[in-house]
C-alpha cells in the first residue's frame, strides 16, 4: 500500500477538551478505487481536498452509503476498535442493496489498520472520548444519466470526538413523515435516508423538539428508530426495542446492548411497541426508562416524549438500566471488564 505522510501534523491546532462532533480530522486518510471492474491498490495519503467533477455520479443519483464507527484508548494506553468487522459487513450490505461493487475484506481491514497505526497520536485519552471512524464508498464516474455507475471511490476518514448528544433529549413520535418503508433502503446506511430525513428532524426541532421517533410508513402505529439511533424502552422491568425489518437500521450498538442484557439475565425483548403501548405506559407510570443506542451517543436518554400536542416526561434514572448499559459497555471498550464476545480489535 502506498503511504505518503502528511509533512507536518495539524495535531496541535486542535483542543481535545473541546471538541465538536466531527469537524477535526485526522492527518491522514484511505482511498482505494474501484476501476474498470476491479479495486485498485488502496492508498494514505494526508486529509484534504479532492479534484472531483461537478458531474461526479454519486452528486446526482446518490448511489453513496456510510459506516460509523469508533477507535477507544484503553486503560492500559492501547488503541483498540469496537467491532469493526461488522461495520465492515454492514457497509457490504448496503453496497448491495445501492448496487455498488463489494468491498473486499482485506482491503477495508488492512486499510483501517494502517490508517489508525499512522493516526494512533489522534486517539483522545480523556473518557467519553474517542477516534470516529467513517468508512464511506460512493458512485464516481462522471457522467450525467439515470444508470449506475462504473467507478467507486472506497474512503476512510477518521475524526476525534468527544460526548454526542450531553444530557438526556426531549424527542416527538413522528405521525406523518417516514424515514422508510417496506421494500425500501431504510436498513442500509444510504447516504439519501439522512439527506431525507433533515425536514422532519428540522421541523421536530422548530417545535422545541430535539429529535424524531420514527413510526412505521403505513399507520404510524409503530415506533421504529429514534433519529439516528435504535430505539430501547424500558417498560416495568423488561426492557424492549422493536424487532429488526427492512426498514430498521440493524444497529452494532443495539445488537451489543442485547447481547449485554442477555448475558445479564434481564428481561429483553424484541418485539412490536404500538405508540398507544408507548403512551399508556408513559401516562400510568409504568415507562421508566427509554434512550436511543447508536454509535455516535453510546446510550442517549429521553426525558421528554412529544405526541399530538401533549408532552410526557420519561424518568432518567441515574441508577437506571441505560446508565448501567452504558458503563458496561465503556468498560468493555477501554478495558476494565472482560471482552467475552471478542468485540475489541487491537491495532
Ligand atoms: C438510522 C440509524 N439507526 C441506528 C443507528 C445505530 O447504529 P450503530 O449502533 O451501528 O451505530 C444508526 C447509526 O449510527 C443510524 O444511522
């Protein structure tokens, strides 16, 4: 692989006790292409701009999806990734569904590692913080017409963060908008289900909320995802989330989370939650905790359900099921509890 290092870090320009979700990057970054039926050697080389055509495929029909993921400092000082091989799958499967070519295991894999070896500097140390990982491919031959394309640029970038979303949000169940329907792409991570779902969200947010509970596309009777994150409820002592479907995003976080539990004999289930089970458990008491999982936020607690006009306050339990989730699974990612699912992947 060819590796050209940046010749001078921009590591210190950047305050690592301040910083925003994904605005700093890393020095360096990985491209590979895909040309004439084949992936090409990949490359690092430094972050920064590309010469790209306005006629780029992927800027008109879309044919793009991304990964998120993240690189944790452990106790000890090493650098170790969360599950990557199945962000890895995950990227495969959307790359299917949007017809783009399959990206090869070694080639996102030996990609990766080479990239966080060279960046391993830009690991944060403090806690909550870490190294987001966004693996992206998308359509770039140049050509304007309704057609895939024949060229895909495979890219990682990487980007210290800090906390996603600091205290617990206030969140509106969604009743006529949808994020994705049944046949649809709403289980891959399509570069367009986000870019449709900022009205929604932005109009959420002009009503005072900070985020949507999706509902299912043909009664909003069903919650579904909570943003960009699955969705968990605690609902008396069993903790549920809705089943997986062609329109959920099969969240890495939300399947460790279930593991988690299971491995702790709580009652976990997956199943259907009606809006009318949602607001009835949130009237008589009987919600006591509900939070979205994703990687981005780890564990991001409710406070605040927002349905046709009225508001309901949901508990945030300081001793609760999700700050515990939370604490197990940051004990797991910096090295303090035992990794027995083998979820961590050492550079
Ligand atoms: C729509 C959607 N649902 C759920 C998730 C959570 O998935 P993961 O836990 O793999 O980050 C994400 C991504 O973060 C997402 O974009």
């Amino acid at each position: 692989m060819k590796i050209t290092r940046t010749p001078k870090s921009r590591i210190d320009s950047v305050d690592f006790s301040n910083l925003t979700f994904g605005q700093n990057f890393a020095d360096h970054m990985f491209v590979c292409q895909y040309k004439n039926g084949a992936w090409q050697e990949g490359e690092i080389m430094p972050y920064g701009k590309v010469n790209l055509s306005y006629s780029l495929h992927a800027l008109h029909y879309g044919q793009a999806a991304f990964e998120g993921m993240k690189a944790y400092r452990k106790a000890d000082g090493k650098v170790s990734v969360f599950r990557p091989l199945d962000n890895f799958r995950r990227l495969n499967i959307s790359g299917e569904r949007l017809l783009m070519p399959q990206i090869p295991e070694d080639i996102f894999m030996e990609g990766l590692m080479a990239l966080l070896k060279l960046d391993e500097e830009w690991v944060p140390k403090s806690a909550d913080h870490s190294l987001y990982i966004r693996p992206f491919i998308f359509s770039s031959s140049e050509f304007i017409a309704a057609r895939p394309s024949e060229d895909y640029t495979f890219v990682i970038l990487t980007s210290p963060v800090g906390p996603y979303y600091p205290g617990s949000v206030k969140v509106k169940i969604e009743d006529k908008f949808t994020r994705a329907t049944s046949g649809g792409i709403g289980f891959t991570k399509a570069a367009g289900n986000y870019g449709g779902a900022f009205y929604p969200t932005h109009k959420a947010i002009e009503e005072g909320f900070k985020q949507v509970i999706w509902t299912d596309h043909k009664e909003h009777k069903y919650i579904e995802e909570s943003g960009t994150m699955n969705i968990m409820v605690r609902i008396g002592d069993s903790l549920l989330t809705p089943p997986l479907s062609d329109r959920i995003l099969a969240g890495i976080t939300r399947d460790s989370i279930l593991k988690l539990c299971r491995d702790w004999n709580l009652d976990v289930q997956e199943r259907l939650i009606s809006v009318d089970e949602l607001v009835s458990a949130a009237r008589d008491g009987s919600l006591k905790e509900a939070f979205g999982m994703g990687t981005a936020a780890v564990v991001s607690t409710i406070d605040g359900i927002g349905y046709k006009n009225e508001i309901f306050t949901v508990p945030t339990p300081k001793d609760g099921f999700a700050m515990k989730i939370k604490k197990g699974l940051t004990e797991i990612r910096t090295g303090l509890a035992e990794d027995k699912f083998s979820w961590m992947h050492n550079i």
